[in-house]
C-alpha cells in the first residue's frame, strides 16, 4: 500500500506486524486480529491466527500495575509455541 500523506514516513513493519505510529496502533498485516497484553510492566501485542507476538515497550500504559503475577503467567502462557519477533 503507498503511503499517501507524503509528510509521514510509512509504518515499519517487523515481520507479520505494522508497527504504526506508536504502540498502540499495532496491527497484523494479514488483517487479522491483534491483542496487548502484560507481563509486568512490558507491552506485548499477539496476533493469534499467525501465533507470533512482538514487545512493544514497557511502562508506556498503567494498567500493569492493577494486574498481578497470576495474571502475566497466563498471559506468557496464552503465547507459549508462538515465534517472538525481535523488533530489529
């Protein structure tokens, strides 16, 4: 797709992600479904049909602090098998 505002630079793309302008616009390039979760205070964005997740930064958003150690090992859990992709 071309860009078509030529005053922003187009999206980075790390593997079946677009990165968008900031972390929350984190979308799969496939169109499918994404979800954030946390796993202490790091982001993580999973799209499940492609079973990839990547890290999108930590401390950006408060909502880790209102979750707990239960909470991030079934969300690491959600992603075991899936490929993480270093944002390179």
């Amino acid at each position: 797709m071309k860009n078509s505002n030529p005053t922003t630079a187009p999206a980075e793309r790390n593997g079946n992600f677009d990165m968008g302008e900031c972390f929350c616009d984190v979308r799969c390039v496939h169109g499918h479904e994404v979800r954030m979760f946390n796993i202490g205070r790091g982001h993580f964005v999973a799209c499940d049909k492609c079973r990839t997740y990547i890290f999108v930064g930590a401390n950006l958003k408060s909502d880790w602090r209102q979750e707990n150690k239960d909470i991030w090992h079934k969300n690491s859990d959600s992603v075991r098998g899936y490929k993480f992709l270093e944002f390179v």
